[in-house]
C-alpha cells in the first residue's frame, strides 16, 4: 500500500492509515454532535466515507462558542475532472450551506508541473480553468467562496508560505514526502504553498479564524508537517475530515486522473459514460445460472460504489440494490443499468451547471 | 577564506576566486571595448574594484548588434545600507546612464528573514523601505528604474521562479551553499527568486533581452547554479560584473551590516562618521618620527581604501595622496582628516537626496 500526494498504490487499508498518520476515526457520538448543527448527517458522513478526522471536537467547540470556522480545500490542475474529486467537494458545500462558511478553494497550479516531467505552466492553466468550472458547477456559493491560484495569487501568498517555511527544515520533507535529494528545489518548497491557504484568511484578517479542511486522506502529510508550524506563528491548527478514495473502473486501484481508463470524468458523453461503467469491474458471477443461485457481491462491485459515494443519496434505495444483488435477483447488466442512468442524469446537470460557470468564473477568483 | 552570500570571512584572495568560481578577469581590451561606448572608464573599473565578468564580449557583442541589456541587482534587507552596499550600484547607476539601460532592483525582503533566527518579515518590511530611499538617492532614472519587493511581487515573480526550481535539484543547491538536510524549505528554494528578475522582462515582454547584472562576488553562487537553467527555458544567461568588498573600519574583514562597529552607514551623522574615520585601522607607523622616515602603508589603510573604492574619483588626487602617505609626507591624521572631509561631504549630499526620495518612492516600485 502506498498513499502519497503523488501516488496511491494497493489495497488500501484505511484503519492502518489512522494509525500512521496519527488522525480519529469518526464515530456515532462525533457525528451526533454534527447533526446538532446540521439537522441531518450527509450521507458521506452516515456511510463512512469520510471516515476520519483530526480536532473536529475542537472545532465545534470553537463554533458553539460563537467562532465561525472558514473552509479550505483544493485541487492540484493537471487533467480534467473525475467523479473521484467531487467527493471532498461535494461535501465542503454540504457543510458551506450548513454552516454558513466561507470556502477558500486552492487551485495550486505549479504542483503538478513541479512534479511531473511532461507538464508545462501552459498546461495547468488550461486545466486551472476548466477544473474551476467544476467546482462552480457544484454550487458553492460565489459570495462566500473564494479561489485562489498559486502562480496569480503568490502575491498574497507567498509571504505567509516562506513564514510557514522557515520552520520546516528540508528533513522533514524528505521523511514526510519520500523526497531526495534529487528533487527539485520547488517541489521542496511547495508543501508551504499548500499549508498557506489555511491561515490566509486569518493573516488577512489579522484574527485567528477556526479553520476545516475537507480533503482525501492522500493530502493529510501537507498538514501533518504544516499543524507543527501554525501555532509557532500564532494560528490555531486546522481541523480535518478525510475521505476515501473513489475505486476506480478496474477492479482494485482508486479513480485517477492519469489513467483515463480508470476514471469517469465530468465531461464525458452520455455514450462514453455508458461504455465505461458497462466494462467496469463487476461483482456479479460468470454466468446468469450462478449469479441467481450465489448472488453478487457488491461491496466489489465498482458501479455501485458510484451509486454509493455518490449517486445515490437515498439510503432506502441504496439498501434494497445491495440487498438485490447480493442475493442475485439483480443481475450485474442491471446494477450497470442503474449506475448508467443515475450517473447520466447526474453528468447532464452537473455539465448544464459547467456551461453556465463559465460566466461565473471572474466572481470566484480571489480580487486581492 | 569563506565567501557566500551570507559569510565573508578571512583574508579574500580575488584571484583565487576568479579560479574558483569559473570567471574572466576583466583586463584591459575589455576595458577598451566598454570605453568605446561610454567615452570614459569608470574610476572603479579603472582601480580594479570591479575585477572580473562572465560573458561581457558577448554582451557588447549583442549591444553592438543593436540588443539593448538591461540592469539588475539588488539588496537583500537586512539592516541599515553601508558604504559597502553602495559600490555595485553606484556603478550600475553609470552604466545606466552611459548605455540607456532599464535597471530591475530587486529587494528580497524574505531571504535573511529566512537564513536569519531574529528577524521578523516586519524587520525586512522597514529595513526595505529604509533601503530604497539609498537606492534612490543614488540617481536612477525613475522612468527605467524598477524595484521588486519578493513578497509584494511574488504575483508575477513566483511563476518564473517555480520554471527556474524545476530545474534546481536539493543536491546542486546543498553543494553551492552549504546548505544541509536541516536548512529550511524556504532559504533552499529562495535561489529561485533571487534568479528570476534576469529573466522576469524578457518573461514580460516575451522576447529575449540580455541582462547584466553588477554585484559582489559573494553573490556570485546564485547565478552560477541559475546559468545553467536560463537556456533550458529559452533565455540567454547574463552577463556578470563582480566587484571587491570595502574594508571594514578594523583591521581585516570587509564592511559588514551585521557589525556595527564595522561599518559606516549611509545614515550617520557627521560626529559619528568623524569617530569611526579617527578610530578606523591605519597603515600608519607607530609613532610621528617612524612615520615621518618609513612612510605609512597607504595598501593596508582603511581611509585611504575609502577614497580609492568611492570617495576620490580623481586618480590624480588619488594618487599623490597615496604617494605623499607612502613617503611619510602624510600622517595617519592627515590622511583620516581628508577622509572624513570627503565622506561627510558625500553624506551631506546623499542625506538630502535621501530625504528628496521619500517622495519618489511611489514613482520607483513596480506597478503590475
């Protein structure tokens, strides 16, 4: 199992990952306390998929004490989008409308380029823009949400990552990240880059804002390194929810954005969608005769993952396919059938609300 | 003897640097070479105080061709501007004049904030402030004079920078700095900054125009690791202009800011420049009579270094001054009394001018 930035490997074994990275798993008496808040539980939360967490109790805390928090997450442009990078997204705006938060969204656009030999500053461009239209396209409010583009906003940013910077020391990266010395220089430094959005606000404010990142657990090392260095500088240290990873087409592995036979992207076709989750990874049997008689297994079988994480918000629903297919009345072509249709309809209006951010892209962009 | 950018120590051997570091000395074709477009030679290419280059033939080469170069150098704020700090650019300030060119000053506010434990960016904020009204006291033409302040610019200097980075490994930067595995992530990468403003007009105007760059050679190492990456992005390497440090007031070592005792700032008062000339290292004998029948040592002393690096330009005043010291015509006190006539005339003028600059502050810091 590898699970890096840059890289997730294997099976992922999610409780060993709680445990080395040192974060809380989410229980019952946590989320009772966020449904005080919330009147209701996002079905991300209610099905483990965001499955873990650093200071949340913290954070609500600092809530119920009349301290309103801000949201941060991001999205590192170096393709296009796929269904995988909704998860933490759709999430952040469930809680935005819950809590009324202000989202800082990072788009860290020389990431990508520092860390892959194939991609210019050209290129991330080109995907910073249409990578913004997704994130428009899911709703955020644009009076509360702000973006933020490494290379347009280094202006502001830059003087909060060097003071970030000083206080993590070139070991520490190479043990967090797995770097060399042969890494470059910028890819060294970008880690302050990324730790910088979540006391932005606050410096810009000259106040300490409460701050949640809503990220997958890949990205939690940027804040394992960078929680040591906030409250050197004054800042209280972020609260965090992580996610899983969204399994990609083939059978093991997650969804990723460079291997496009992995993912399902937010622009495919109604006839590329199909043909994709039609030769996914299936937990149905051989043949007809001994999927009726043995039945499915879902937990495997990738489109209803889709339906799980996230085409399908209706418990109810949700359980009578599981339940279905498990038992082999649903057959694997009609778990296809439902992923295809939930996943159209979801791409038309997700696609329809992408046109129409199109107009809306100056009013998200952070005016410094 | 250490030389970098953040320690000079020791007796400097110049040639040895020369050998070490890889550059030309400037002899006296080149010297006629410049003279043919300037009409003159400045008295510190004439003394030797700017002794070595890389790439000047090529640069007239392009003049010559009609490919206007532009100025860049800088000064990275730390304290209070000294008489050392003052030799590149009072040159520059000729060379300006004498060939048209655009200057780019770069101030990088966060480079001894980030080598330094006890300086806050609040420290470098004042002390770039400070430092500009020097700069412009000098007489820079403020229609093709820029400053740039690293934090304040970042929005149009971090892009280049990151180009520069990618090709910057960890190793190339531990082998020219001396920097360790305990360094921090933002004084390892703070090389791409200071790299970026000789190619940031060319990266502006996207065309190619050849830069020449005035400094100590103790700020040599940057450029020689940034050479070796301009080409891969397309830009021509810039030519180089290395000067001598000024002596410090004690015996040895060289103007320090960092050693009050060391230096005379451009702030002094005439009392306290009057004190430090009386108590500056002499090559003086020990008593009159000694003096009077040896003669003094005019090479070792520290006055007779103040007038030959910036106070007299005159040679021929220079000159008998030298040789009337040298003869035992000229005592130490005589030779410290024209000294301190010339420095506290040079501060009286620069003081106003520095006063002046306070109102053209504005005029001088880029405007993206």
């Amino acid at each position: 199992m590898v699970v890096t930035p840059w890289e997730v490997k294997g099976d992922v074994d999610y409780d060993r990952l709680v445990k080395e990275f040192g974060t809380e798993k989410i229980d019952s008496a946590l989320l009772k306390r966020i449904e005080k808040h919330t009147g209701e539980i996002h079905f991300m939360l209610r099905r483990n998929i965001f499955f873990s967490h650093r200071d949340m109790n913290w954070l609500l805390n600092e809530y119920e004490k009349g301290s309103k928090f801000f949201l941060y997450t991001g999205r590192a442009p170096s393709g296009p989008v796929h269904l995988g990078h909704l998860i933490p997204w759709v999430f952040a705006k469930w809680i935005q409308d819950k809590f009324g938060a202000e989202m800082w969204f990072q788009f860290p656009d020389e990431e990508k380029f520092l860390l892959k030999d194939n991609l210019s500053l050209e290129d991330t461009a080109k995907y910073t823009r249409e990578n913004m239209l997704d994130v428009i396209a899911l709703g955020f409010d644009p009076k509360k949400t702000h973006f933020l583009i490494d290379t347009k906003h280094a202006g502001i940013m830059y003087k909060e990552a060097v003071r970030i910077a000083k206080h993590i020391t070139f070991s520490t990266i190479k043990a967090s990240f797995g770097f060399t010395d042969s890494t470059n220089i910028g890819a060294i430094f970008y880690t302050a880059m990324q730790a910088t959005p979540a006391i932005l606000p606050s410096a810009m404010k000259k106040k300490n804002i409460p701050c949640l990142i809503p990220l997958g657990i890949d990205q939690d090392v940027h804040f394992r390194v960078a929680r040591d260095v906030y409250p050197k500088l004054g800042y209280y240290k972020p609260a965090i929810l992580h996610s899983k990873f969204m399994a990609g087409l083939k059978e093991g592995g997650k969804m990723s954005a460079s291997d496009p036979m992995s993912a399902i992207y937010t622009t495919d076709t109604p006839a590329e969608a199909k043909k994709k989750i039609n030769n996914a990874f299936s937990g149905g049997r051989d043949t007809v005769e001994e999927h009726r008689k043995l039945g499915g297994n879902p937990d495997i079988d990738v489109p209803f993952q889709y339906l799980r994480m996230l085409l399908e918000p209706d418990d109810k629903k949700l359980k009578k396919i599981y339940d279905d297919y498990k038992s082999g009345k649903m057959l694997s072509g009609e778990m296809k059938q439902i992923c295809i249709e939930k996943l159209n309809t979801f791409l038309a209006a997700h696609q329809k609300k992408r046109e129409e951010a199109k107009k809306l892209l100056d009013r998200f962009i952070f005016k410094e």
